[in-house]
C-alpha cells in the first residue's frame, strides 16, 4: 500500500509539473501574439501616415510643375514669396483619416555651404570669400559670435579636397578622433554637427537650420526668397545691408524679374564690373531646388515627411532625397524664414 501512495504522490508532481509548463508555454505564446499584433498594428498606421506624406508632396510637386508652367506662359522666370502659390502659409487639412500640414521652401534662398569651395572635381579648393560670408551669417544667428570664425573655418576644411589645416581655426583628419573629413561637398547642412567646435547648445534661433543648405557649389542664391540675414551676408563685401534693404523693398511690390534689373539700381550701380561679375554668378531670381515638409497627424501618432525636390526649366520634375525625421519642433515656414 505504502509503494502504490507513492507512486500517486509522483504523479501529481508531474501532472502539477507538467501544467505549470503547459501555462508558462500559453503565456508565452499570448504574449508573443500580443506583441506581433502590436508590431503589426504600430507598422500599419507608420504606412499609412507614410502614404499620406507622399500624396502630400505628390500634390507639391505638381504645384512646382504648375508654377513653372505658369511662369513659361507669362514669360516670366520667377519663384517668389508674393505671387507664387507654393509660397503661400496652407491651414492643416483633413484627408481621409488624418490631418496634414504641409509648408514648401526654396532651398536656393538660403546659404549654401558648398559655396565655400569651387567646384573643380575631383579637387575642391576653398573659396576665401565664401568663408568670410559664412563667418558673417554665423556672427548673426550663434549666440556666442566669437565662434563664427572657428566653425567657418572648420567647416572649409571639412570640404576642401587637401588634408592641410589652411587656417589658424581649421580642423583636418588629426584633429578628429572617431571620424574624417569628408573632403567633398556636403550632402546635406546637418553635416556642420559633425565639426570639432559645433555643439548643440541653448540659444540658436528656432529655425537655426532654415538659413542653410547643401546644394552643388554653382548653385544661385534666389534674392526673391533669400531672408534678411543671408543677403547680408552674401552682399557684405560688395553693397553690404543697403543692398539688402534695395532688394527686399522691391520684392515686397513685385518679384525682381532678373539680376541685369536689379544691378542697375542702387546702390549695386556705383559697383566696379568685376563685383558685378561676382554677383551676376551669385545671384538669381529662381529657383531649382525645392524642400517639402510633411506633418501627418493620427489617432496613433505624428509623422514627418522632408522631401528634397530638384525641378529643371529643361528636365523632369525629381524627389532627390526623402527623410524621415523626429517631430521636435514646428514645420519650417513656407517660403523661407523673412
């Protein structure tokens, strides 16, 4: 009797011991299901707030395609802040189960850090005066001036072809312990975070990086959309602000329809031909090269879309670039900050 007690004591600890694995299999297994619905759930809505950021800047760049047009039948060649209506600040929409918010900027109204070297590839040599505007531009929008010089300077270093410190506030391959200059032109401006001396601090203006881009070197600045800021520091060594104010007066009355116009007026008359020559390479009054901005808003979340856009006079209408990026501040304003 003693024998047949005991086996049924085993069997009840396996019986027990066997349940207690079936229940931590079931849990296992809900979890897991859980988790795969979730997974599934959270990469469904990404889709499809990412869909409706693509239709979003599909009716951008119809809207850019259209301009163009417009401006090919008016024969007149502009992209400006005033009769331009990809230029215009749109309300959120609501589309299907979202809400939209879009806004578009002209990437050729802001500085283009390429510019500080000229473009002679393979080899891309600094641009000393390019250097001096970028220094000038930084003076304005960091809060501590006194390093403008320094990141101006590191930032030439950054994209000239040679591994030589040309300055005394440059930065080459030695200075940096965990990466190389890339000795080309930038892709992109967020690359001025990758410089020895740029630190992310309290104090930059709201939209710091609005005032920047990376274009190929021989791109124009557009004087319809460029802001206040970027004039003068481009004009700075030719007519410096008066020149600005001249430009942003006459465009706030009607788009400057060419440079020729503009360098007739004063004070860009009184300037010797070589500096004239030096801002008709400069200056333009279109543009190429469009960004759109895309703020998808659900019940299961907030996504945005920043799409690059080159649109030629002579070639189709192309997205160069798409970024998805944190939504950690306001749609850029459309038309560039003025």
């Amino acid at each position: 009797m003693a024998m047949k007690y005991r086996q049924k004591g085993a069997a009840l600890i396996i019986v027990l011991l066997l349940f207690a694995v079936l229940v931590a299999l079931a849990v296992e297994v809900m979890y897991r299901l859980d988790h795969f619905r979730t997974r599934t759930g959270n990469l469904l809505s990404w889709d499809q707030r990412y869909q409706y950021a693509i239709a979003a800047e599909t009716l951008a760049i119809q809207a850019l395609i259209d301009d163009l047009e417009n401006d090919r039948n008016n024969n007149m060649l502009t992209d400006d802040c005033v009769t331009d209506r990809w230029g215009a600040e749109l309300p959120p929409m609501p589309y299907e189960q979202a809400m939209l918010n879009a806004s578009v900027q002209d990437l050729q109204g802001r500085f283009n850090i390429n510019w500080l070297v000229t473009s002679q590839p393979p080899n891309y040599e600094r641009n000393p005066d390019a250097i001096v505007r970028l220094e000038q531009l930084l003076a304005v929008l960091l809060p501590d001036p006194s390093r403008a010089s320094v990141l101006a300077m590191e930032m030439a270093d950054w994209i000239d072809t040679n591994n030589l410190v040309d300055g005394i506030d440059g930065a080459e391959d030695g200075e940096y312990r965990d990466r190389r200059t890339a000795n080309l032109p930038a892709a992109h401006e967020s690359e001025m975070r990758a410089l020895r001396s740029f630190t992310v601090e309290q104090g930059l203006p709201d939209f710091f990086w609005s005032y920047f881009t990376a274009l190929p070197p021989l791109a124009r600045l557009n004087v319809n959309t460029a802001p206040g800021p970027v004039l003068d520091a481009v004009l700075s060594s030719s007519v410096g602000n008066a020149g600005t104010q001249t430009i942003i007066q006459q465009r706030e009355q009607a788009p400057i329809e060419s440079v020729a116009s503009l360098l007739q007026m004063a004070p860009f008359s009184t300037l010797e031909a070589d500096q004239r020559a030096v801002l008709q390479d400069l200056l333009s009054v279109n543009s190429e090269f469009f960004q759109v901005m895309v703020d998808v808003t659900t019940d299961s979340g907030v996504s945005r879309l920043v799409s690059r856009i080159y649109r030629s006079d002579s070639a189709e209408t192309v997205v160069f670039s798409r970024q998805l990026v944190p939504v950690l501040a306001p749609l850029e304003p459309p038309c560039n900050s003025l």
